[in-house]
C-alpha cells in the first residue's frame, strides 16, 4: 500500500510538473496572430448532409491539389468514403494532403494510412507526443479543421468527419453543428494556416509557392482569421465580450470559460447587456457537463439566459455580439481552446451574414429548454462529486 501511494503521488507531481513547464517553454516560442481583413464570399452549413454534399462535391471537381486537416477522422461509412475520395483524387495526379491530429485520429487504422500513402496521398499526423514533455505535448491538439481546394475554396468550422456527424449516433442523436464554405480573398489564409501546419509537422516548407496562391477576386463580406496556437484566444473572447452594448449570443457544446471569461460575463451583464448561452443537453465526453454548472448557476443568478439544446447534439462554437461581429470557427468556449488546444476562428463583419447566423441560432434555441437554477445544482453526492472533479480536471476535459 505505501509503495502504491509512492508511485500515484510520484505519478501525480511528475503530471503537474510536465504540463506546467511545458506550457512554459510554450509560451515563451508562441506569438499573438491574425491574418488582415479580408472580403469573401460565404456559405453557412449546419447538418452533415449538406456539409458532406458540398465538400465532397467540391474536391471530386479539385483541378490541381486539395488540402485537408481535420481533428477526427472515423472509421465507418462514411469516413471510408471520403477517404477513397481522397485515393481517388491522387489518382488523377491531383496533389492530396492530408492532416490528422494524433489523438483525434486515432480512429484510423495503419492498413488505411498505407493504402492512402501508396496510392499517392500525402499524409501525415500533427501534434505527435513529443519529449521532454510528453504530457504536455499529449494535451496540445491540433483541433483546426479546415479545407482548401485549388486555392479557390476553402472550408472551415466544427464538423468532423464520421457517421456521428450525420446524427447517426444513436446515443446523441441529430447532430447540430457550424461549418463555413468560402470563396474571396480569405482563401489565401486559410491556405497558408494549413500549410504552416503541415510544415510543422513533416518539415515539407511550401509556404511559398506561388501556385498554392492564385489571386482571388474579392467577395462581399469583411472577415478576418485568427489562429490560436494554445494562447492568445482569451484575447479574443475577451474583446468580444467587452464589444457587446445590447446583446451577447453564444453557443458552445463545452461551457467551461475560467476565472477571467468567467468575469468579463458578469460585468457585461452588470452594464445590461442581454445574454443568451446554448449549450447541448447530452454530453459526448465525461464530465463537460458537470464542469460548467458552477458557471452556469453565477450568470443564472446573473440574469443571464441558458438554454440546453433538446433534439440531438449541439456541438457549434458561435458567438453573436449586437449585430456588429459574428465568430464561428473551431474553438469551443472552454479551457482546453483557450489554453491548449491549436484553434482558428473567423471574425465576421457584415450585418445580413450576422442575421443568416442569427437565425439559425434562434431556430436551436426553439429546439432547447431554459435552464433553471434548479437543473445547474447537485442534487446528490456523486452530483456533487463529480463537479468536483471535473472543476478540477477542467484543463484537460
């Protein structure tokens, strides 16, 4: 017994120590970025048919290469299929690469990485384990999910790819989701965010070459990228949130915002500002749901509006302040985006586009129930054990 309590608080100290000086030597090599306002064109996909439709659509027509990173990657049906797609476009002499996180695409088998490479798809996965900080290292995702083809178009947002992501889940049910198809100007970020990514990780440097980059003609709408690499988001949220005069509109599948979100909340309420939270009813991960009732039950009490989404899965990252500025992108409101995880959000400046989003938003919260400070609050022991622990492990949920 003593040997065994030796080796879990050894185990415990050599965690802590890992994952704090990791994020240390992190911190010191990582810059604040964003790319400069841009003008596109965009569309709004929010069910994984239609998603997959397009998408799919868009690379079998690919003229010259297709870039792809997502942070999951099944294996079932579906996922299958868009592999081969993927085949089969390198077929044709068509460029295919390929990106996966480590974690999130451990779904994939070695006999379909193979028979991607040997038939000329060029793959690889990010964010390996990495010494002298394995822990750390373990934690940092790359959950970037984004598309470009030909340099022309372009795709980003929460979807991944599997059968889940239809809503054929059986336990979540319909998956709900945000997903941006672009063409413009912003197409070049987007490109050159992946291919930062895939020289990272393969140390293949085609950041400049021309062909990846043909001029694109302006769209109509005003947006801007902002990649986070672990740091720097809370920046962003925080100017969002700071920004808002009337009402506050987010969406997130894990509400977990820490101390200084958490207090920027409070004090847009305190200036009168309406906010409104939907967050999924169902959890798809251990104890996101107890981890943001501590939260929740400060901004109920706030006067701030939470709504829990009833039909399936809600699992979109989507913020509306006033009808000023939309973000959609991959970050989850959470501290595992703002702290570990590598992100990219978009900034949307263009009051039709913020009302599209807006309604779709207000269509899932006809699909939610509000929360009262009854249903955030433990109702029994291991109610409350379990929010215990997940404020503890909040990091790393």
């Amino acid at each position: 017994m003593f040997f065994l309590s030796l080796l879990l608080l050894g185990s415990t100290l050599w965690i802590v120590i890992d994952f704090s000086y990791g994020r240390i030597v992190h911190l010191k090599r990582v810059r604040s970025r964003s790319f400069p306002l841009r003008q596109s064109d965009f569309h709004l996909y929010t069910y994984g048919k239609d998603l997959y439709d397009a998408l799919f659509t868009d690379i079998k027509q690919a003229k010259h290469h297709v870039h792809v990173l997502f942070f999951i990657v099944k294996n079932d049906k579906i996922s299958r299929e868009f592999l081969k797609l993927l085949i089969d476009k390198a077929k044709e002499g068509i460029e295919v690469r390929l990106l996966l996180d480590r974690l999130g695409g451990h779904h994939l088998s070695n006999e379909a990485i193979r028979s991607l490479q040997k038939h000329g798809v060029s793959f690889s996965f990010c964010h390996k384990v990495k010494f002298p900080f394995p822990f750390f290292s373990a934690n940092q995702r790359n959950h970037r999910k984004i598309t470009v083809i030909d340099g022309k178009i372009g795709y980003i947002g929460g979807f991944n790819i599997g059968e889940e992501y239809l809503g054929h889940n059986q336990k979540l049910g319909l998956w709900r989701d945000y997903h941006l198809r672009l063409t413009g100007e912003g197409i070049q970020d987007l490109q050159k965010q992946f291919l930062h990514d895939w020289l990272d990780d393969t140390d293949q440097n085609l950041l400049d070459a021309s062909l990846y980059f043909p001029k694109q003609q302006p769209g109509g709408i005003i947006h801007r990228f902002i990649p986070t690499d672990g740091a720097y988001l809370q920046n962003t949220f925080l100017y969002l949130i700071e920004s808002a005069k009337k009402e506050l509109f987010i969406g997130t599948p894990y509400f977990i915002p820490g101390k200084k979100i958490m207090n920027a909340l409070l004090e847009a309420r305190k200036r009168g500002v309406q906010i409104t939270i939907l967050v999924p009813e169902k959890a798809d991960h251990a104890l996101v749901r107890e981890a943001k009732f501590p939260y929740c039950r400060k901004l109920i009490q706030a006067g701030c509006n939470i709504y829990a989404f009833q039909q399936g899965f809600f699992h979109a990252k989507v913020i509306i302040v006033d009808d000023y500025i939309c973000d959609i992108g991959t970050a989850n409101f959470d501290m595992r985006s703002l702290y570990i995880n590598h992100e990219i959000n978009c900034l949307l400046y263009d009051k039709h586009f913020i009302q599209t989003v807006k309604n779709k938003f207000h269509e899932d919260l006809g699909n939610a129930s509000l929360l009262s400070l009854q249903d955030v609050s433990p109702t029994s022991l291991i109610d409350r054990g379990k929010e215990w622990i997940g404020t503890i492990l909040a990091f790393f949920l």
